[in-house]
C-alpha cells in the first residue's frame, strides 16, 4: 500500500502503521478514503 504511516498502532508492538485513508489501494474497500479518484499515488515527506 502505497500510503503515508502514522504514528503508533493499536498493537504495542508496532510502532507505526499504515495511514489507511491516504492509501489509494485501499480506496474501494473503505468507507471513509481521502483519495480522489484520478489520484494513484500519495507522497510521504519526512521531516525529523
């Protein structure tokens, strides 16, 4: 999934997961997606 992450997850063991309503594959199986339709891909800048 091609998606920004975010900060912590439900499971303590993972520090991060997938930011699902960015994720453009995910777009048809949720309800509530922020990706447009004409968009494929959704870039992750870092900054630390």
């Amino acid at each position: 999934c091609r998606s920004g992450s975010k900060v912590g997850s439900e499971k303590y063991k993972l520090k991060a997961s997938t930011n699902h309503p960015f994720c453009p594959t995910l777009r048809g199986k949720i309800a509530y997606s922020l990706v447009p339709e004409n968009v494929s891909t959704i870039y992750e800048i870092v900054i630390n």
